[in-house]
C-alpha cells in the first residue's frame, strides 16, 4: 500500500543511527588524545582549538601558526592601500 512513504523500519533505522553516532562521540571525547595520535600518525591532523600556551606546539605547529599570521598581514595590508587611494582621492 503505502510503497514510498516513510515505514517503521526508516523510523527505527534512523533511531538505531543518531544512538551510535551518539555512543561513538562519547567514545572519541573519552579517549580524544588517542585517537587524535593515531590520526595524527596516518596524516590526519585533527584541528585543535586554540593553545594558550604556545611553547608547547611543535616547530612545525609554530611554523603553520606564523605562516597563517604571515598571510592575515599581508591581506590586511592589501586591503589599507586598496582603501587609502580611494580615501584619498575623495578629500580632493
């Protein structure tokens, strides 16, 4: 009868998903060092939020975090001389 329409098996398949997505992100939070490390040592660098205290990163953390900044400077500074010639030219 209702061939396309949305049956219990859809409801319970999708209850059964959101419970192990859920079980598998509590997993993750209770072992996140470990499994960060063992993504890491795939090649998969999980993004961490931002580190207070920057003696601890790696060289290479602080070589990312520098070029990063390095970029953000230059645009900002493209941004200050495409906005003071037009600056400029409206005090004339």
């Amino acid at each position: 009868m209702n061939q396309f329409g949305i049956t219990r098996d859809h409801v319970t398949g999708f209850v059964v998903g959101v419970g192990v997505a859920a079980a598998g992100y509590y997993v993750y939070l209770k072992n996140k060092e470990q499994v960060d490390e063992m993504l890491a040592n795939y090649g998969i660098r999980v993004p961490q939020p931002e580190q207070g205290d920057l003696s601890k990163l790696t060289l290479e953390e602080l070589m990312l975090k520098k070029e990063t900044i390095e970029d953000l400077i230059a645009e900002k500074e493209m941004a200050l001389e495409d906005s003071q010639p037009l600056a400029d030219s409206s005090a004339e």
